[in-house]
C-alpha cells in the first residue's frame, strides 16, 4: 500500500529515483547490519534489490497513469 501510495503523489516517473536518498538508506543499512554483526554487504545487496524494484514500480504505475490523463 506504501508502494503504491508514493506512486500516486509523484508527478512523472523521474522522481521514482532519488539518488541521494537510495545512498542514505543503503549506508544506513549496512551501518546498521555490521552493528549487529551481520553481513554489511549482503543487507546492502538486498536492500537495493528492493529499492530497484520499487523505484520500478514507480516508474510503470506513474507512467499508466499518466497515459490514462
């Protein structure tokens, strides 16, 4: 429901990607992962699978609404 609430506030597919914040939240978690003794690279690793899947997401669902407009 998160997912598809973002896509609905974003005015064009560009601003499913925010670079900046992307590099936040994977230093964040890999800071976090190695505190806890975990492997910093894998929790990176898979946290950006799942921002590319969302900024993905985005992307199409903006995108089909906009053509609907």
């Amino acid at each position: 429901a998160y997912v598809r609430r973002m896509a609905e506030l974003k005015q064009g597919p560009d601003e499913a990607l925010v670079q900046h914040r992307v590099d936040e939240v994977l230093d964040k978690v890999a800071r976090e992962a190695e505190e806890r003794g975990l492997d910093s690279g894998l929790a990176r690793d898979l946290w950006q699978r799942l921002i590319d899947w969302n900024v993905e997401y985005e992307r199409r669902a903006i995108g089909e609404r906009k053509r609907g407009e």
